[in-house]
C-alpha cells in the first residue's frame, strides 16, 4: 500500500509539472482597455491577440537569441549582446538598441533598454530588462499606438536567466 502512494505521489508531482510547463504564458494588458491583450506561450508555442491564437516559435535554451516569431508578432534580442552592438537582425527583422536606462516604477528601479523594430506596416518598442525580460510592447500600426505592460512580475525572456 505504501509503495502505491509512493508512486501516485510521484505522478501526482510530474503531473504538476507538466501543467506548469505547458501554462508558462506571458500575459500583457492595454492599461486603457483592459479587454485588449496579449499573450506569448512557451508550450504549446503560440502567440494570441485577444481571441485570436497563433502558431509562433520560441528559442531554445541553446540559441543565441532569445525570441518569439509569429506572422503576427516577433521579437528577438541577442544573449551575449556586446556593449558596442545596437543593432541586430533575426528571421529578417532588423532591431535597435535605443536607449538603456534605470526606470523607476512601482518602487523598484530597473535597467532597461528600449529596442525599436520596424516590422511591414509596424512599428514596434520593447521595453526588456535582462533580469525581467520583455515588460512592455508599444505597437504602432498608421499612427496609431497601443501599448502593453506585463501582466507579471517578469515577461517573456526572463526564464532564460542564469546562462
């Protein structure tokens, strides 16, 4: 008997596992309209606007980059970026280092950089922080701008710390 709930326990905890593997999603929120937002997902990889899920991929632990890529959205900043490098290009998307700087918000003090990436008819800025990983997404499509905060303490990219 002891032996049987050894071995449902262990289950018991893959089973957990597994569950949050697959739900390890990045959730972003409009802060004026809370209904419009958007998710990336590592398992099964996918990138969702509103109702609206696609396939995407995600880099794996060995790349060099760490990235999403969908037909709708992409982004992509080098691991090992060197201090002289502000420019890069992933799957045909040409990036920009901006800016780095220490934004304080909600009482913390982060280092951030502000990367511009022209994409077809969009221009979009990532604010990404090597600890935290990408806490916000401005999108501008014909002038217009819709921007999206982390819904989290940390957005997609921060489970790539330690390498």
């Amino acid at each position: 008997m002891m032996k049987r709930a050894i071995v449902f326990l262990i289950g018991l905890a893959g089973l957990a596992f597994s569950v949050s593997a697959l739900g390890q999603t990045y959730d972003y929120v409009n802060l004026f309209n809370k209904r419009h937002t958007i998710s990336i997902q590592i398992s099964p990889a996918f990138f969702a606007s509103g109702d609206r899920a696609i396939d995407a991929e995600i880099c794996g632990r060995n790349d060099s980059f760490i990235c999403v890529t969908s037909d709708a959205f992409n982004f992509a900043v080098p691991i090992a970026r060197k201090a002289d490098v502000s420019k890069w290009e992933y799957k045909g998307y040409a990036y920009e280092l901006k800016k780095q700087e220490t934004l304080e918000a909600f009482g913390q003090a982060l280092n951030v950089w502000i990367i511009e990436s022209n994409q077809g008819a969009k221009k979009l800025r990532y604010l990404y922080s090597k600890k935290r990983g990408v806490m916000a997404i401005s999108i501008e499509i014909d002038g217009e701008s819709q921007t999206f905060v982390s819904q989290k303490f940390a957005g997609f990219g921060n489970q790539i710390k330690g390498r």
